[in-house]
C-alpha cells in the first residue's frame, strides 16, 4: 500500500494521503484481475477447441473423420501456449519495471572511479 500521501506536511496529507491509497487499492486489483482473465482467456480456449471436435465428430458421423481437426487443435493449442506464455512474460516485464529506481539509469552511465584511475596509468618498462 502507498501511504506516502499520509507523510505529506500541512493540509496536502488529508487529499493525497486518500488518493494514494485508493490508487494502490486499484493497482492491486488490477493484478488479481489480470491473472484471472488470463486464465479464463486461456481456459475459454481449451474449451472452445474441445467443443469443436466433439460437434463435429457428431456431425460427422465417423469419429475418425475427425482425426484433421485433431492436428489443427494440436496446432492452435500450441499457438495458445506460445501466446500465453508471452503475455505472462510481458505482465512479469511490466511488475518489475514499474518498481525500479528511477534515478537508476543515470548512475549507470558515469564511469567507475576504479576504471577512471586505471585509464590514466601508463605501463612501465620491465
């Protein structure tokens, strides 16, 4: 929870103290929600790939007929692997990212003092 609103001097804490929380409140949410739709999307699917081959087996009347639609659901459960696995990386990516430091990259471009020393030394003469 971000309380850092609750820190602030003078009347400002008694606006902001609120808000913040509220939004924490909604950021929280928002990552419970996200993993729950996730699941159901990927849920849906299976599902949705299990009903087309019953129906059309039973269209079909011959349950081997629908041995093609066996390989294209092998096919698409592949792909809704691939793509779940890739949204899961991207919800990782974006938790991590949005918790970093964010005077971290300046630091990162100044040299070190170590590497500074070492650049002006000149080799001796053995």
């Amino acid at each position: 929870m971000n309380v850092s609103g609750f820190m602030e001097k003078g009347g400002l804490k008694f606006m902001l103290g609120p808000i913040f929380l509220l939004v924490g409140l909604i950021e929280f949410a928002s990552e419970l929600f996200r993993m729950l739709t996730l699941t159901l999307r990927l849920w849906g699917n299976v599902l949705g790939g299990e009903i087309m081959l019953v129906v059309m087996s039973a269209l079909l009347f011959v349950p081997g007929a629908a041995l093609p639609f066996v390989g294209l659901e092998v096919f698409i459960g592949l792909v809704q692997g691939l793509i779940f696995s890739l949204l899961v990386l991207i919800y990782f990516i974006l938790a991590i990212e949005s918790h970093e430091e964010h005077g971290e990259t300046e630091h990162a471009l100044e040299p070190h003092p170590d590497d500074v020393q070492l650049a002006h030394v000149t080799p001796r003469a053995a």
